[in-house]
C-alpha cells in the first residue's frame, strides 16, 4: 500500500514545530516526512498537525512541550469578559421579563381596569351577600391576585371557586398565592369578556365602572337564571340591585339577582 501524502502544512512547519517530525523522533525513527510509512502513527500525526497548523494560524505558537492544552483554555481576561457577558445577558432577560409584567398589567389596566385591590374587611361583606351554597360555582371576572376568591373559598370550602385576571403580573402573584396556601382557588389567565360564563351561579367584578357597561350584555346573555352578581363600589347601569350594602367610609356593594 501507498503511503498517503502528508498534509502540505507537516512538512511546511518550522522543525521544532512540526508534529511528524517531533513525533517519528520520539519514537526513535529518523525518517523523513516523506518516507513515513507508519500507518498506526498516520492517522494521530495528521490530526495534530491539523491542530498545530490550525493553532499557528491563530495565534502565536509557543513551544510544544510548553501546551498540552493551554491554547484551548481561555486566559483569566477571557473568564472576566465572558462573565461580563454572562451578567449583561441576565440582567437582559431580568428587564424583558419586567418589561412583559409591566406591558400586561397596563394592557388590563386598559382593558378593564388597573389593579386595586378589594379592601380586605370588604371581602366579608362580599360573602355575606352572595352566600355562595356546596357545590356552587363562583367566578370573579378581573380577580387580581384571587384574594377574594380565597376569602369565598375559606368560607365555603366545598363551592367551586375561580377567578379570571388577564394580566399576567397579578395572574402569577395570584397563582403563587394559591399554590402556597393550598387554597384550591382555580385562576385562568384570560380575558374576562372571552370567559364562558355559562355555568356559574355567581359572579363579583371590580372593574371600572364603563366596563361594567361594556359586558353587561355578555352577563345578560350568559348568566343562567336565578345567578347573584355583586359589584364593587359602582352600579351596572340599567340593571336594578335587589340590595344595596352601605356603610360608612366604605364604597358600596351593589347584588342583582339575574
Ligand atoms: C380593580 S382590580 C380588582 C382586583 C380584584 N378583583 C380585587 O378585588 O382585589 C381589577 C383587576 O381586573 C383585571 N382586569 C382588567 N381587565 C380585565 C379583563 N378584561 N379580563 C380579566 N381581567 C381584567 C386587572 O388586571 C386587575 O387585576
């Protein structure tokens, strides 16, 4: 068999650079590049002659014995820059991840209403009027982080129990809240007005009041008969509340019986 012909760069190299020649002496042989007919060494000294012509290209070449693998190892000023990079992307990714919190709570804030919450002693007086019955399902369109939908769920642990939030800041806050109490609050990141309401037998919004307008007749066509519907300190316009919860210093609660 032929010897194949050596890369042009094995005999191109400097002597006390090249590869074939260091490694034929090393192991005893005199011969030339040219006469090497060793195919065990063959394949080896092609591949590191390949890496020492690809590094000498690149770089300055320093002395074989002086790099087994330094030339690969980035230096401490590389570590330094890449960790600089590595930091500068974080920080990139933290500021979209705000960026897309942010956009989403002023996206419902548009479409709804900005998040503010149900005074905490006014989640009682949101119980007292629903009642909610075992086994009934309650929905509150724009739940925010669901504390009152875990206030309804304490209270009667055996309802059905969802909140519906479109942005996705007070959705996870909620989620998170729920998870950690183990509440069993269900909470869908939707639009409230794409939300099926079919099912439910009452339902708590606090929106602004020409939201309460606009899914008016989403409530009208959807609610089933005989459905309890409490607002939060305005009235749904054109509807007429069977009760009125007023105290002193507090805002309104409006309930209709559909
Ligand atoms: C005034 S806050 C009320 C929060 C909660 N219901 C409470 O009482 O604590 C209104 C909430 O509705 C959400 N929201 C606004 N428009 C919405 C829509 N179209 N669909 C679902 N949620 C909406 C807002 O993100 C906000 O969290």
């Amino acid at each position: 068999m032929n010897p194949r012909p050596l890369a042009p760069h094995a005999s191109a190299l400097p002597l006390r650079y090249n590869p074939t020649l260091l490694m034929s002496r090393s192991r005893g042989l005199t011969v030339s590049p040219d006469t090497l007919t060793f195919n065990s060494v063959r394949p080896v000294l092609a591949v590191a002659g390949e890496a020492v012509h690809l590094l000498a290209s690149r770089r300055r070449l320093e002395p074989p014995c002086k790099r087994a693998t330094p030339a690969l190892w980035p230096d401490n000023e590389q570590i330094i820059r890449n960790f600089g990079i590595l930091v500068h992307m974080v920080w990139q990714v933290i500021f979209l991840i705000i960026l897309i919190l942010l956009g989403s709570a002023a996206y419902a804030g548009i479409q709804g209403a900005p998040w503010v919450p149900t005074w905490k002693r006014d989640m009682k007086r949101v119980g007292e009027l629903l009642r909610l019955a075992p086994e009934e399902k309650f929905v509150e369109l724009g739940c925010g982080n669901a504390r009152v939908c875990r206030h309804l769920k304490q209270e009667q642990p055996q309802a059905d129990v969802t909140g519906v939030e479109l942005s996705l800041l007070q959705y996870g806050v909620g989620w998170l809240q729920n998870r950690l109490a183990g509440s069993g609050v269900k909470m869908k990141l939707e639009n409230a007005f794409k939300h099926d309401l079919s099912g439910y037998d009452a339902l708590y919004l606090f929106l602004m009041p020409e939201t309460y307008q606009k899914i008016r007749p989403k409530l009208e066509t959807e609610l089933k008969p005989g459905s309890r519907v409490v607002s939060y300190v305005w009235p749904i316009l054109g509807w007429e509340a069977t009760r009125v919860d007023e105290r002193e210093g507090a805002p309104k609660l409006y309930y209709y019986e559909r």
